[in-house]
C-alpha cells in the first residue's frame, strides 16, 4: 500500500512551496528627522538646508539614511552602486510643509505615491534643481503653477534630470543641465 508515503510527502511538497512563496513584508514607518540625521551624498546636517529632504530605509536595516534633498533620495535609487534592498522611501510632503525652509520633521509620504514638480524656480537643499514632492495633485500643480514647473510622478522622473548634476550656465543656444525632456522615462 502506497497510501501511507503519499502523506509525509504531500506534507513536504506543502513545506517547500510554502517558503518558496515570498511574504509580503509591511513598509517599515519613517523616521523622525532630527539634528543627528546626516545626508547620504553632503555629510551634511539634513536640517541646515532649506527645500524637501528624503530618506531611504533598506531592508534588514532599522535606521534611515537621509538625504538633503528630495532629488538626492531620488537619485539613489538610480544609482547602479547603491544598495537595491528598499523597503521604503519617503520624501517631505510639501503639500503640509511649514514652509520651504521648514518643511517638516514628521510629513513624510511614500515617493512611490507622490506627485513631484521638477523644473521649477525653487532650489534644493544643496542649490540645485529640485524635485518637489506633493501628496495631492493638486497641490504639486498650484506649486508649478505659482514656480514653474512640471508635475510627474515617480517612475516618470528623468534619469538625466535626477543625475544631471548642478545646474550649468544657461546659454541661449544650449538647454541647461538638468532640464526636462519631453517624456524622459529612467
């Protein structure tokens, strides 16, 4: 009688397929930013720059690493030496913030869910083109509206906007580092 093998090996065939199958694992909550926080790219205190800040946090590491700008934060995640183990990143939610200089301790949003503003007159926290980022629509677009801008979500941000560098003289002929193409996709 065969009947008894085919148990422990229906048990086994279970036991397999089981952690064969990856479990989805909560995004872990921001952090609050404080004086200790240090960006990633400057070695900078975060809090000393004006504009939206980010802040990554990887799997298996319960601390964030902090960015002086939203665009920094960005960035990383286009980077192919940085680590690709993310559980989380989130950026300010400008749509709350106190102000530009002030945009908050505890307002972040998911980057993947916000809505962002590149091109604007606004610089970011090291002086560069910024990506603005929004919980509402709305808002990203009464940003771009009153600063100039574009409004985009994540996975559309340009790869050359992000690692475009600062911005370079603008010459009338040339289009400045940092622009947006049309339809730019990383």
């Amino acid at each position: 009688m065969r009947f008894p093998l085919a148990a422990p090996l229906f048990v086994a065939l279970a036991l397999i397929a089981g952690c064969s199958q990856q479990e989805e694992v909560p995004m872990p909550d921001p952090f609050t930013l404080d004086a200790e926080a240090i960006g990633r790219y400057c070695g900078m205190n975060v809090l000393e720059h004006d504009g939206p800040k980010g802040q990554i946090i990887l799997t298996r590491i319960p601390e964030a690493i902090w960015f002086s700008s939203a665009r920094d934060a960005v960035a990383f995640t286009m980077l192919p030496d940085e680590p690709k183990n993310i559980a989380a990143i989130y950026v300010s939610d400008m749509a709350v913030a106190e102000s530009w200089e002030q945009p908050g301790a505890d307002n972040w949003i998911d980057a993947k869910t916000a809505f962002f503003v590149l091109g604007s007159r606004q610089r970011g926290g090291m002086g560069t083109a910024e990506t603005v980022p929004f919980s509402t629509e709305d808002a990203a677009r009464a940003f771009a509206a009153a600063n100039g801008g574009e409004v985009m979500r994540f996975d559309d941000i340009p790869l050359d906007y992000v690692l475009g560098g600062p911005d370079a003289d603008e010459d009338e002929d040339t289009e400045p580092v940092g622009a947006i193409p049309p339809h730019g996709n990383h």
